[in-house]
C-alpha cells in the first residue's frame, strides 16, 4: 500500500510594521505573498493596506522531500506605474516542522529593514521523527588547533651588533653645461667651459639602504 503524500498547509495571516513603498502607503497598490517549496509555487490575495497587511490565505502544498525541502515566503509589491518588488523575504527549514502539530507564530522578514508576517504552519504526513530532526541539523563546524607562539624579544647583545642601515640619496640626474664666457685679460678673447652638476633629491623616500 502506497504511502500517503506529505501536505504542508500554510495560512498567511498578516504582517506588520513592513517598509512598504509611497504609493503603497496611498494605497495605489497592492501587496501578496508568495509561498515557493518544491517546484511549486502559489501566491495569496493581494491587499491595499501598506502597514500592517492582513490577508487570512490557506494554501496545501505538496511536498516532496520534507527532510530537506525548504518554504520561501516573499513579499511583493505591485503598483499601477510600477513593476513586481520584492520587499522581503524568508526561508523554513520543513525538517524543523513537528508532524502534525500546527506552528503559528511571528517570522522576522529578511532583506528589508523591518517588518515581520504571521504563518500558520501544519506538517502532514512528514514522518520525521525527533531522533531524524536532531541529526538533520547542521553540525557545527569544528575548529583546528591553534598553536600560541610566546614572543621572545632579541637579547640585548644581539641589538647592540646589529648595524643600522645608512642612507644614501640618489642622484636624480647629472647636468652637463656647456656655454661661453668671457675672460678679463686685455686681449678678451671668448673661451667656452664645460661644467658637470649633481641633483639630489627632496624627497626622503628617494633613498638607498645599504649596510
């Protein structure tokens, strides 16, 4: 004999405090939610409340895997000048559901800065039992061993013979000058001169280390 299918019956009931849009607040558009768990995916009655939305929308989902199946609940705003958004979100693990004992309660919305909605949650037929619960949570990740190493600092002999670096400028660039001049004995005659200049630099930074 075949097993019975497991059902999730799913009633949204409201939300409050949501950060819904201007229009929204004027009541120029509408809200709904949209419930996503394998494969399938159905959406409630739309709302013109922008606040504190109240929709009382049952829904009976067909689940397919209830020990690793996750339920997406969105919340989605539609306006007459404006497209589909998302304004928050959340996601329940169906293993963390008793089997047939109704969950109500208040869900912390994701991906917004505040808001919560309200969910009625009944698992049917999921036959997870709670020896199965406890090994479907995730294990915390063990850490490694991490080896302390005590600071020691350098003897002071060790200090005293070690020789600091000294600092040479480099030279930017050697300038050669040729021009002409003219000496002051009585014959004046026009002799030329070549000179040689050395340009350090300003900058401290444009220094060499060398021992």
């Amino acid at each position: 004999m075949a097993e019975p299918p497991a059902l999730l019956h799913v009633i949204v009931h409201e939300a409050r405090d949501i950060s819904a849009s201007v229009s929204s607040s004027l009541k120029l558009s509408d809200l709904s939610v949209t419930l996503k768990v394998s494969g399938e995916k159905v959406k409630s009655k739309s709302t013109k409340s922008h606040r504190n939305p109240v929709w009382n929308s049952e829904h009976l989902l067909t689940i397919k895997t209830p020990k690793k199946d996750i339920l997406v609940v969105e919340i989605t705003e539609k306006g007459l000048l404006q497209k589909k958004k998302k304004i928050g979100y959340l996601s329940i693990q169906l293993c963390e559901l008793n089997n047939g004992k109704v969950s109500d309660k208040w869900y912390k919305l994701a991906g917004a800065m505040r808001g919560e909605i309200r969910l009625g949650l009944n698992a049917i037929n999921f036959g997870i039992s709670t020896k199965q619960k406890f090994e479907l949570v995730t294990p915390v990740p063990v850490l490694k061993e991490i080896k302390v190493v005590q600071y020691k600092p350098p003897s002071p002999e060790r200090l005293q013979n070690t020789n600091p670096p000294k600092l040479i400028p480099y030279p930017l660039e050697k300038k050669q000058h040729q021009g002409t001049r003219q000496t002051k004995d009585a014959g004046m005659q026009i002799r030329k001169y070549t000179s040689q200049s050395t340009t350090y630099p300003s900058n401290p930074l444009a220094y060499r280390m060398y021992k």
